[in-house]
C-alpha cells in the first residue's frame, strides 16, 4: 500500500492551476451545438497562449476543379478517447442543414473536394495500416463550386485503440474518385496519441473553435471493477453499512460519501500533477492528460481531473447524481445529496491527501461561489467554465471508456 504525501490543500490546489494552463487553444467563436447543451452548463475548458494567439486562421482550402487533399480536423493525429466518446453520440458537429460536411457527422478525418461538374460522383475510401479498416463513402457533390468536406463513417479497430498507452504511427491511405476521373490515391503518416489524452476544445477545418470539454464524462467509469473493491472495504471497515443512494436521507447519502472519501485516504491516494500532453505544438487544439481509474488507483496517485473522475465513478456507481465542476486551469465535483438536486455540495478532490472531507466539501463551496456567475454566462471571458453533468452525458451517447488493464 503506497502511503499519502502529506501536501498542504493551499500548496495543492496551487500547483494544481499550472496543470492545464499549460495546454494549447484558438479563441474563436465557440460552437453551440446541440450536443454541447446537452451534457455542459457553461463554456469552454479554453487556455490562450502566446502560440495560439499567433497561430494562423484555420480555414478550408481553395481548390480547383476536381482537385482534392487530405482533411485532418485534430490535426495529423487520431485520439482514441474523441473516436470512442463519440462512437454513441447521438448528435455531431453539425446537423443535417449544414450541405457543406457529407457523410459521418463526427467524422474527423476525410477529404476535401471540388466536383467536376454540378451533381458530381464522389467515392472516397480510407484505411489504415493497423487502426482503421476499409471504410467507404459514395455521394454526390451538387456544386461544383463549393468545396465540400467528405468524411466515411471510419471502421475503426476499437480494442486496438483502447490499449494505446503511448504514440504509435498509423499510415492513413485515401482512395479518391471524382466523376468518371481515375482513382487517384495519396497516404500521410499520422499520430495515434495515448487512450489518456482528452481534448477538450479544437478549432476545425472552417476555423470555428469547438468546446467539447463533455468528453471528460468518457473518464468517468461506473462499471469499473475496482469500484466494488472500495466499496467492500469501505463496508467491512464498518464506515457505513451499505450503499443504497437516494434510498436513505440526505444524511445518509453523506455518510456514503465520507465513506468513500475515507477509503480512499486509508488506501493512499495522493495528490500528483502529471498531466504531460504531447501535443502541445498543435496552435488548434488543447488536451488533457487524463488517468483511467485502474491507473489511479494502482499507483495511489491522482490530479485533480483524475481524483475528479475517479469519485464521480464511485459516487455514480452508488446511484448520486454527480458533475464534473471545470474552472480556470482546475476541475473538483458536485453531487447531489437528494434526487431532486436541492442540496448540492462540491468537492474539492485534491484536498484527499491531507483533508476531511467537511474541509473539502468547505474548499469546494469557495471555489464554486466564485464562479457560480460565470457557468451561464455568454461572455467569452467565461467560456472556461462548465458543469458536465455525468446523467446528462451518458443520455447524449457518452459512455464510459473501458479500462483494458482492470481485471
């Protein structure tokens, strides 16, 4: 059993704000999608740096008659966690009057393209050399003066994603036949990033900046194993004699808590800020270095997205209703001690190491009455705060990710 660092909560929650800020984003305008007001209350998780601010405008490509290139929306670039997150959404990146965007609606690799002619045959395929089958599109483009974005619904190999622990190559080839023109073919050597990178706002191709920092809810693993391992020890330890939720008062769903809280502190867990992405020189896109809940829990250790994620597992797990709280550079939860969400209280997480959970729960109130304002604003001073609730995501077609190391 690994044993807390004894971290000071103020030295912490320091430390804590250098864990994002460091990440990289464009500020544009923020797309409101249907998908985003389903699962955030708020705006963007969104960091400008000297880098982004000099980055230049994102925008399609101008091409000529029957003319093509390849279109990478995250950049050269495939990040498991954004193509598992959304295998299930419900919703995309735009609906059905955008004429413009053809094919899988959250799609992120595909083609650009300009007909021949009006009313045009398009047939794209893609595959990869180890993550993705051959996946096939074939439409009509109806201008010939548009430059239309294609992407085919990609097969992808999702058990092979979900193991990816560190950068791996991918080889992407497109096929591409425009009207009666010969295929032409062209392949580009991509990035498979880690299964923990989470991205969190990404300008597209178009240049609009897209907030999907709802992708967090994918961490959040309430069918994890080990859950029920800290559940039975918090149980034979005698803290509370069993989980039942809304079952029992408000009362009783805080001693549940507490009881979560103090298993958690007996088994070690501790505050640490590795939050490392590699993906830091990309100007369009900002990422997260998130732990699977197995991680944290076999190495005693977690920041504060990870402690986040983790008890929004278990408190889930046990029926509560539980949101992942984003501020500036730092993420902490609320959960409700009543089904009708009356009584909210907030959690600061990372105050695990060293903290009661009233100390936390205390810490958690001041951070969310600073910021309570800003959560519905429109400014775009606030576009880094949200409230993800996890019920909410999970009805939009979020699930959680699967951990392929639990047991």
């Amino acid at each position: 059993m690994r044993h807390p660092v004894e971290w000071s909560t103020p030295l912490i929650l320091v430390v804590c704000l250098l864990i994002i800020a460091g990440h990289v984003i464009v500020a544009h305008a923020v797309t409101d999608n249907a998908v985003r007001r389903g699962a955030v209350s708020g705006g963007g998780a969104s960091a400008q740096n000297e880098d982004s601010d000099n980055a230049e405008e994102r925008k399609l490509p101008e091409l000529s008659l029957g003319r093509w290139e390849p279109l990478f929306e995250m950049g050269e670039s495939i990040y498991p966690s954004v193509i598992v997150s959304t295998a299930t959404l419900k919703a995309g990146l735009w609906d059905d009057t955008d004429k413009q965007h053809m094919g899988d609606p959250w799609g992120v690799i595909g083609i650009t393209v300009r007909g021949i002619k009006d009313d045009c045959l398009i047939k794209v395929e893609i595959s990869g050399s180890s993550f993705i089958k051959p996946s096939v599109f074939t439409g009509m483009l109806a201008k010939k003066d548009i430059v239309y974005c294609v992407y085919p619904t990609l097969k992808y190999d999702y058990e092979k994603l979900l193991g990816v622990k560190q950068t791996v190559p991918e080889t992407i080839s497109f096929e591409v036949s425009i009207g009666n023109k010969p295929v032409d073919e062209k392949s580009v050597r991509v990035q498979v990033r880690p299964i923990n990178e989470s991205v969190y706002t990404f300008v597209d191709s178009s240049g609009n900046t897209n907030d999907v920092s709802y992708f967090f809810a994918a961490y959040v693993n309430e069918n994890h194993p080990f859950i029920k391992k800290i559940m039975k020890e918090a149980i034979d330890a005698g803290r509370v004699s069993g989980f039942s939720g809304y079952q029992g008062d408000k009362d009783d769903v805080k001693a549940e808590i507490e009881a979560v809280w103090d298993t958690l502190r007996k088994q070690g867990m501790h505050y640490s800020s590795m939050t490392a992405s590699a993906d830091d020189d990309n100007p369009y896109i900002s990422s997260q270095y998130v732990r699977l809940l197995g991680e944290s829990i076999n190495y005693g250790q977690a920041n504060c997205v990870d402690g986040s994620v983790l008890m929004a597992s278990i408190f889930r797990k046990i029926g509560l209703d539980v949101s992942l709280v984003e501020v500036p550079d730092h993420m902490f939860i609320a959960v409700s001690l009543d089904s009708e969400g009356k009584e909210i209280i907030y959690i600061e997480t990372t105050a695990l190491g060293d903290s009661t959970l009233d100390e936390a729960i205390e810490t958690g109130y001041e951070q969310h009455g600073e910021a309570k304002d800003k959560f519905d604003s429109q400014k775009k001073e606030d576009q880094e705060y949200n409230i993800i609730n996890i019920q909410n995501a999970r009805l939009m077609g979020i699930m959680p990710i699967k951990d392929s190391s639990a047991i």
